[in-house]
C-alpha cells in the first residue's frame, strides 16, 4: 500500500465550484506539504503543517486554504475554483525527526481540471 | 527573480550519452542540495542529495555543488531510456532560529528523454 495518498486522482469541476483534495499518510511523519506543478514552473509551494496545530503559507497560497484534521491527513480547499487553477496537485510529507535535509514522501498526485 | 532557476529543456539524448543537467541558485544560506526524479504520473522521488559543497557519487549519478558559484550539477553517465523523467533540484537551509531544515525549494524541473 501507498505510504502517502491523494484522493481523487483526477477531478474536472467548473468555475465557481468549491472543492476538495485529501490527502493521507501513513509514514508517521509530522510534516506535510501542498505543492502545485504546472509545466515549465516546477514545483510551488501552497500550504505547508509542521504538526497539526501549526499552518503556514507557502509562495502561492491565494485562493486555497487547508485544514490538518490529524497527524496523518491534511486537506486543500479551493473555495471558489478558477480555471488558472487548473494543475498537477501533489500532497508530501516528511519526518521532523528524521534526516537533516528535510527528505519529502510525495502522493502520486491529483489532477485538477477547471472549465 | 526565483531563488532556484533550472533549464526547464526538454533535453533528448541518445542511448549511453552522458547527461548534465544543472541549476543556479541565489540564497547563499541553502546548505542541502537535492535532486529529484519524476516519472510520468508519478511523484518525485528522491535521486541524490549532497550537503554543503563537493561531489557525491551514486552509480552512474555524480552530483556536484560549487557553492562559491551557487551553482550544482547532477551527471548522468550511460544513460538508459529508463532514466527519461523530470529531474528536479531543490534546497533547503536551517529554520530561522532552529537547528532543523525546513522546507524546500524546488528549480522548475528538466524534462529529460533518452532514446534507444
């Protein structure tokens, strides 16, 4: 089984819409991490927990917001989708007490369409 | 400017050639340097990293980093259709007033295809 999974894999939704990716991890780590990828940008940080009282912004946070239910499951939300939201979502994680440099697990990520 | 600039390519090479891809960087306080590799429709997945300056080898993967150029490297010698993916180089520096690495900073990633 997949240490780190997203749900849904793909999505298609239309402009207005609110929704939803999940994201869940069975490593034990207390870090995780929403990143966006979009062709020739790489990968851009949204939101980042280093445990599940603390959120942070990343470098593009407008228009998205999450909530970390638990260690193991930390969610984005899109309250009204865009369609230049439309990207490759990832969900990652990694272990505080783990290796020094900061090594992330990532899902296999969650393709997000908005019409 | 970002703080990590990476040739985003594509780069296409024949079976067995040698590869170099290659990032620049402009926050002298990242101390890990890492490279990433993606397949398609997967999640990167950690390739190599190296701390501070110098090179590290792993099979036929080297990676190097000239700090004093803000510059790293990561070599491809012999390389297989398998190694076709996106490589992705990121960094990371210590937490402001912490001893452990936050988060990372990821280039744009290098789409690479190496063909039989």
């Amino acid at each position: 089984d997949a240490d780190v999974t997203q749900t849904p894999r793909n999505r298609i939704t239309k402009t207005g819409k609110r929704i939803m990716l999940e994201c869940s991890q069975t490593k034990g780590h207390d870090r995780m991490y929403w990143y966006r990828q979009d062709p020739g940008l790489g990968l851009r940080l949204i939101y980042y927990s280093f445990d599940v009282k603390d959120i942070n912004k990343g470098e593009i946070s407008d228009g998205y917001s999450v909530s970390r239910q638990a260690q193991a499951k930390f969610s984005l939300s899109l309250e009204s989708a865009i369609p230049n939201q439309t990207a490759l979502y990832f969900c990652a994680t990694s272990d505080l007490g783990g290796n020094s440099y900061n090594e992330q697990f990532f899902g296999p990520g969650t393709r997000l369409t908005v019409l | 400017q970002k703080e990590v600039e990476q040739d985003p390519g594509p780069l296409s090479v024949p079976e067995g050639a040698i590869v170099s891809l290659n990032c620049t960087y402009s926050n002298s306080a990242f101390q890990y340097f890492m490279w990433y590799r993606q397949y398609s429709r997967k999640g990167p997945e950690l390739l190599m990293y190296t701390y501070s300056s110098g090179n590290k080898e792993d099979g036929r993967f080297t990676a190097q980093v000239d700090k004093s150029s803000k510059y790293i490297s990561l070599f491809i010698r012999d390389s297989q259709p398998s190694d076709s993916a996106t490589y992705l180089c990121a960094m990371t520096h210590r937490e402001a007033g912490g001893t452990s690495y936050g988060k990372l900073t990821f280039g744009q990633g290098t789409i690479l295809t190496v063909h039989p």
